[in-house]
C-alpha cells in the first residue's frame, strides 16, 4: 500500500478555489487498492456535516490561523510533519506559498511532489513582502522536490527559462469532467429560475471575487454596452469586508441586471453554463483555469483575456482581447453581443480528462516510490473500469 499525504490545499469536498478543485476532481480518481490518499484540509472550510472520507479519499483536519498571510504556510507545516508522524510515501504539495514549506518535507527525508498552479505573487492583493515570500516558495520547491509538475505549457517554459537545472518537470494540465448525472435538464430551468434567468439571455463569469479577476471591469462594460433585455451573472464567493467586493458591489448596484449569486455548488453552475449566451473571464492573471474549462465542456461560446494562459489553449478567432487596454472589454464584448445569439462551439477537450491526468499523476507516484508499475496499476484500473 502507498501512501499519499495532500497538503498546500484549503481541502476537500465542495470547497471553493482553483487547486480544491483540481484536487477534489483529482485524487479519487488515483485511490485504489494499491493506493492511499490522504488531504489535510483547514479545519475552518470543512462544511458542516464533517466529511471524513469523500469518494475513498481520507481527510484529515487542522486548525489554521485565518490570516490572509499565514493561514496556508501554517497549515502546511502541520500538514508535513503529519505526513511525517503517519510515515507517508509521498507528500504531496500544492501552490507556490506552501512550496516554503517542500525543504522541510526533505530535511524530514520525505519524497516530495510539488504541483505549481500559477505564479500567484503576481496577485494583485499581495503586497511586496508576500510577493517576495511566494517568490521565495516557488524557487524553493521548484528546487528542491523530487518531482514537479506544472499545470500549462506556458508555465511549463518559464519554469524552464528560471530554472534551467530543473529536469524533473511534468506538464499535467488541469481536468474538466462533465458528470452524466448531470446531463438530464429536467430541473436546469428551475435552477436558472432562482436568479430570474432565461436561457440565452444572459452572459456568464465565474470566479473567486478577487481583484486579478477583473468582475468590476466586466460590470462596467457590460452596462454600457448590454442590451436592455441581457443580464450578467457574476458567479463566486464572495469575501466579507473585502475592498474589492465593495467595490465590485457598488457598481453592480448601478444596474439591476447585475445577478451576483455568491458561491455556487457545481450542480448549479452546470445549467448556468449550458445555457449562457457568453461566458466571459477577464481576467489578469491565471493558471489555467477550471472555469474556463468547464464553460468549454459546455460549448459555451467564450470571451476572455488575452494571458498567456488563455492564449495557449488556442480558442476560435474572436475570443479574445487586450486585457489591459482600457477600452478593449467594451468595445469585443459590444462586437460579440451585435452578432445576436451565439452558436455553441464544440471544442477538442482531450487534452483534459481527468482520468488521463489521474493516471498520469499515479505514474509519477509509482516511478518515484519505487520505479515505475505503470503495466500493474493500467491492468487495475482496466480491470476495476474507473473513470
């Protein structure tokens, strides 16, 4: 049996964010009968009733102090030194802040795998001495795991362009799965009906409510170029006392088209998704993100900026548009809107399945446990037929 410590996560299940979601959808799907995953999860996010096992993956709960520059580093560290005590195989650790904490994983002769979702010091929320720290936590693990996977080709290289030395880096992109429990539509129009929505007339964005995002400036351009009879559906968690929520608040009062619906389970985002008019994701920085990916395995017709992130999955002409010039949001969502309804686009999703990116993990985990048993553990889950 091989065991896997998950830590650098807020956790599992139904919790928001990017790397929750990677690793909620991911480590499921590598549970086995050869296999042990556990996810440290912050005690303060377990929703209530507390999950103990989610879809055989074991969870196990810390308390973390809630600070903004704390709260990840902490909670690593008792998630290390868990490992540690419960004498893993492998710890495995997500996000370049808990990356701090992959040299002490080594000075505890622990096998470390290190999964970079993103160059999050270029947040906009963090000031300089964060951002120098989640620098600092990058090269560190970078530097110093066994292994490294990165979630984009354009990560990829310029992990490669910093740390030319580094030969054990992996591309493993992010997932999307569409659920076929979900794809009766039976109860999508009631959904829709919670927020006054009617299919194809409204336009789409979902995400953390946070600066990098870019809502405020999709709000704005939305009310001076929406037609009267669109709404705009701003989908994600949103903080107390927060800034930029009160900002991003104040101009959505302006119109009442403006739906913020808050944290929305997936089971409701699926409708929303299959039946926008648009999903747009103006966002200044990204990984790769789950949002745009599932509004893709909807064919939903998309509009988002032009990162590298979102240029490297090579959309259709006329996805994209300059993100940081002014007036560009405006002027391709004024363009897009004129064209009236918009077709579904049948996008090539293969490069995004979860179960190849499962197997693809486990073989890292297999090769540096114990050289690879790729033969055996094919022939398991062939056998067992698990998505």
């Amino acid at each position: 049996m091989m065991k896997i410590v998950v830590t650098g996560t807020r956790g599992i299940p139904h919790i928001q964010g990017g790397v929750e979601m990677h690793c909620q959808e991911l480590y499921p799907r590598i549970v086995d009968a050869y296999t042990k995953v556990t996810v440290v999860r912050r005690r303060a996010y377990a929703a209530t009733p507390v999950v103990d096992i989610f879809e055989g993956v074991e969870i196990k709960d810390f308390a973390a102090p809630r600070s903004q520059s704390l709260e990840a580093i902490v909670h690593t560290f008792c998630g290390v030194l868990y490992a540690k005590w419960v004498k893993a195989d492998i710890v495995h650790i997500h996000a370049v802040g808990p990356g701090l904490m992959v040299p002490l994983a080594r000075l505890l002769r622990m096998k470390v795998v290190f999964t970079h979702h993103g160059e999050d010091y270029n947040r906009a929320k963090w000031g300089w001495l964060a951002r120098c720290l989640l620098r600092l936590g990058e090269r560190l693990a970078v530097r110093y795991a066994h292994r490294v996977i990165v979630i984009s080709d354009v990560l990829l290289e310029e992990m490669k362009r910093k740390y030319p030395r580094q030969t054990h880096l992996a591309l493993i992109p992010n997932g999307v799965q569409i659920r076929q429990s979900e794809e009766s539509k039976g109860d999508d129009r009631e959904i829709l009906k919670q927020w006054s929505l009617v299919p194809q007339n409204y336009i789409l964005s979902v995400g953390r409510i946070v600066e990098e995002k870019g809502f405020d400036r999709l709000a704005q351009a939305f009310i001076e170029v929406a037609p009267k009879f669109l709404k705009l559906v701003i989908a994600g968690g949103i903080a107390k006392n927060d800034r930029y929520t009160d900002k991003l608040r104040t101009i959505c009062r302006k119109d009442d088209r403006i739906v913020m619906t808050g944290a929305v389970g997936h089971d409701k985002l699926v409708p929303l998704y299959r039946y926008a008019r648009l999903f747009v994701l103006p966002s200044l920085h990204e990984g790769l993100p789950i949002a745009l990916l599932e509004a893709m395995a909807y064919k939903c017709p998309v509009l988002v900026s032009d990162i590298p992130a979102h240029r490297a999955m090579k959309l259709p002409d006329g996805s994209y548009f300059a993100g940081k010039a002014p007036d560009a949001l405006v002027k391709a969502l004024h363009k897009r809107l004129a064209q009236g309804a918009l077709k579904r686009v049948a996008y090539d999703m293969s490069t995004y399945n979860w179960r190849n990116i499962a197997t693809q993990t486990k073989n890292i985990y297999e090769d540096l446990c114990h050289g690879t048993t790729e033969g055996v553990y094919t022939e398991y889950r062939n056998l067992i037929g698990r998505d």
